[in-house]
C-alpha cells in the first residue's frame, strides 16, 4: 500500500556570540570543562538573567533573511523538564510569545522549485553536556554549554521526502553561512536537527502519528533516518499495526532508529512566563537595521550567476553553497580569470581536494589570484591541461602561487619546435611495430606513439603540437 511522507524539521542553531544568552560568561566552543560557567548560567539561587542584546539582533536577522514577521512583543518561557545537564531544571525557551513567525524557504529538490513554511524562529539557553567516554561506571557533566544562545527554527510539515529534507538543511545551512552568525558545525553541534515524520494515504488531509528522531549527525544522517523511518512506519501499518506518538533515537552504526521516550506535548513542559525576565518590545527601528545589515543571500547570488555570466543553474547552485566558494569564484573573475573555466576548476578538482581532506572550504587557503594565474597558464600555452591538474595539487599543498612554482620548477610546457623535432624521431625509431600498426590503418597505435612522447618528454610537450609533427614525420616514413 502507498502512503504519503510528512516531514517537519526543528534546527537548533547555536549563535556563535561571544558571551551566552543571559550572562557574561564566553561562549568559545573547546575550553576546559566547566570553565565557563557562572551562578547565573548554573541556576544558582538569587540570580538574574540578562538578555544578550547581540543574540537579539542575530536573531532577527536570521528571521528576516527567511521573510519572518518579527513579533513586536517577544517574551520568555520556562520549559520544566530534568535532565542531569540542565541544572536549574529548566530551561528559558520561548513558547506563545516567539521571536518570529510565518516565514518560509524556496528549495529545489527533484528538479523542481517548492516553497517550505517556517513556522517560528524562537530564541532559548542550551543545556550542558553528558561525558560518558571518562569511565564505564560514571558519566560526568560539563556546564561550558550551559547557557549558550540557541536559535531554534520550526518548518512547516511541508517536506514530502528526504531528499527534500535534505535540500532544505543544504539551504538553510548556506544562509546562514552567509549570515556569519553560527559556525553550522555539525560535529562541535552549532547545528542539530531533530526530525518529525508521519505517514497517511495519499489524498487524506488529516496526519499520522508523528515520530520524532533525535542524534543525528550530519544531513546524511537525517537522510538516512527518514528514510528507514517511512520504510518501517510503511511496514508497521501495513501490518495493522498502530504508529506509537514517541521519540526515537538514530543508530547511526546500526542504520535504524529506536525507541527512546513516548513524546512529550506542551502539556508536558508546564510552560510559565519566566518570571526574571520581562516581555520585549521590538523597536522597528531596530528591525530596520538589521534588514539593511543583510548580505547578498545564496538564491540571490545564484540568479545573479546565471543572469550576469551565463552559468548553468547547476553550476550556480554548487558555487553559491558556500559563501567562501562565491569569493573564490568572483574573486578570480576579478583577477581576469574566465567565468565558466572558473568554475570548473573550483566544482572539480577544488572540491575534489576538499572533499578528500574532509575540509570546508573556509578553512583552505586558496587565493583567488592564483586560480586566476592557473587559468591563464593553461589559456596562453605555458602548461598543459594535465600540468594544470598536477601544478594545482602543488598549490594547494605548498600554499604557493602557481607562476611561481613553474618558474622554480621548471614545469614550462615545451613549445618550440627545434625541442620537440629529437622527441618525435627518438619516439618513431624506438617503436617500429607501432609506426607499421598506424601505416596499416590501425588508429590506436598513434595513441601508443603520443603516450610515449609525452612521457619522453616527461608531460612537458605541447600535446597539439606533439600530435601534428608525429603525423606529419608518418607521413613520409616510406610504405
């Protein structure tokens, strides 16, 4: 039997302020346990938050960058739950009275546009984190986390598929790339996405029993489990059996989820205004200055891409996935650098190289004028296609500019034809079977001859020029 996925996503977005949401204590991912901490983001009897004005305004500008309204009265909440990692016993959340509400984000999945609702953008503390590697028997807190802004962004349960969910994180995550209000490391867990799926017949416009899956990792992660989710929600009801409302976990090793806790409702939490803290008025003026604070976004760039250098909406959309990928790209348009061999180089061998290093491209040190002066090696005859490819290599691993790595290397692509004339004959006198092959007609012996010519030559022989004077010297080898 066919049922219709149903999928909503929440983001966690760690805020990468200096200090945490209601004191003053840093927010540096990395220090040493419990050394960031305070008898405010502890909980401590007697003590008052202070709302971080800086998170404030990140948070508006993360909610206008997706067309949220922003509210003009915000408060915050108090969410009951324990956990040995929230030590107050609750957390400060916002719950009817959000940040933002009403925004969406246009994706493009199975070669289709579709627009995602977000239903609210809403501002909370972090809870600490459980350390269990220390010892068998024990598990040990570290509050350093305590307190951290957290932007929570709610979607709609627009998502149709996991390939849609994942488009829509891809997204989001490049916005806010651009933004510079987070680091969207997934692993130091700057960004955390809990997924909710249900299933019902295709047409009903009532939904199923919704199952939320935490732990997951990486947008492959979240792929992967909704995936096997819908698979094994699919099974169970064609089976009669009933969906349980629950929360489940995502065995990443095990490629399944299991059940970790029936699912909580708002009922739950006895959410209450929070008493320390009093409802915010927000100054459209305010709003205003973060709006013009708003940098040029991905889809904007991309239509710009497309428009002003006429590249494919695929290449438009790898190149503006990251920012750090767009100024490359436009800084070495700045450079002289042809716009589509450009972007070639940086949506092949460049990501190749990132990709096998497992690095972002904000941590490697590629200047845009060298992938400029790369191009021009190759457009005026100093270096070979292959040479590029090689000098490349060598650039990105010696962090040095490409002109001079063929100066000290003496890479320079072999042009004159006094130098290739001794190459052409000491390669036809050494391979006579293939020089009679080619004379009879068979196409590939010529392949052979170039091969061996070039590594002769050690990859330095202009390869047009190599091949017209190895045909013209067949030419008249007598028949």
């Amino acid at each position: 039997m066919s049922y219709e996925p149903v999928i909503g996503l929440e983001v966690h977005l760690q805020l990468s302020t200096s200090t945490k949401l209601f004191c003053g204590c840093l927010a540096k991912y990395g220090a040493a346990p419990n050394s960031q901490t305070c008898p405010v983001c502890l909980g401590l009897p007697g003590v008052l938050p202070v709302l971080n004005e800086r998170v404030m305004e990140w948070g508006i500008r993360v909610a206008l960058a997706v067309d949220c309204q922003i509210a003009q009265t915000m408060k915050f909440d108090r969410k009951q739950y324990f956990y040995p990692d929230l030590p107050k016993n609750y957390q400060i959340s916002q719950y009817d009275r959000p940040l933002a509400q009403r925004g969406h984000l246009d994706i493009v999945a199975d070669h289709a546009p579709k627009r995602i609702g977000i239903t609210r953008i809403h501002l909370e503390e972090d809870a600490g984190k459980l350390l269990h590697e220390a010892s068998q028997t024990e598990s040990y807190v570290d509050f350093n986390r305590t307190g951290v802004p957290l932007l929570e962004i709610v979607s709609e349960p627009d998502l149709r598929s996991p390939e849609e969910a994942y488009q829509y994180l891809i997204e989001l995550k490049a916005i806010i790339e651009y933004l510079a209000v987070s680091t969207c490391n997934m692993e130091e867990g700057s960004l955390r996405c809990d997924t909710n799926v249900s299933l019902r017949r295709p047409g009903a416009s009532q939904f199923g029993a919704k199952v939320e899956v935490k732990n997951l990792n990486s947008f492959k992660a979240v792929k992967q489990a909704l995936a096997y989710e819908i698979q094994r929600q699919a099974v169970a009801l064609d089976q009669g059996q009933r969906i349980r409302q629950e929360t489940r976990l995502w065995d990443a090793r095990a490629l399944r989820t299991e059940p970790m806790r029936s699912k909580e409702g708002a009922a739950d939490y006895r959410y209450f205004p929070e008493p320390d803290l009093v409802p915010f008025v927000i100054d459209r003026a305010l709003i205003a200055r973060m709006k013009a604070t708003l940098p040029e976004l991905p889809a904007e760039r991309r239509r710009r891409y497309q428009d002003a250098y006429q590249l494919s909406a695929y290449d438009a959309q790898v190149l503006t996935q990251h920012a750090a990928l767009g100024e490359l790209f436009e800084g070495a348009l700045r450079c002289g650098a042809p716009p589509k061999p450009a972007a070639n180089w940086i949506m092949g061998d460049y990501l190749a190289h990132l990709n096998a290093k497992n690095r972002e491209p904000e941590s490697e040190k590629l200047r845009p004028e060298w992938l400029a002066h790369l191009i021009q090696l190759v457009d005026d005859g100093t270096i070979s296609g292959k040479m590029a490819k090689d000098l490349f290599v060598q650039t990105l691993e010696r962090g040095e500019d490409p002109r001079r790595l063929v100066e000290e290397g003496g890479l320079k692509q072999i042009v004159d034809a006094a130098a290739l004339e001794p190459i052409a004959d000491e390669v036809l006198r050494k391979n006579q079977r293939s020089v009679e092959d080619y004379l009879k007609g068979k196409t590939t012996a010529f392949t052979h001859l170039m091969g061996q010519a070039m590594k002769l030559s050690k990859g330095k022989a202009n390869p047009q020029q190599m091949a017209a004077l190895l045909k013209r010297k067949l030419e008249q080898v007598p028949s």
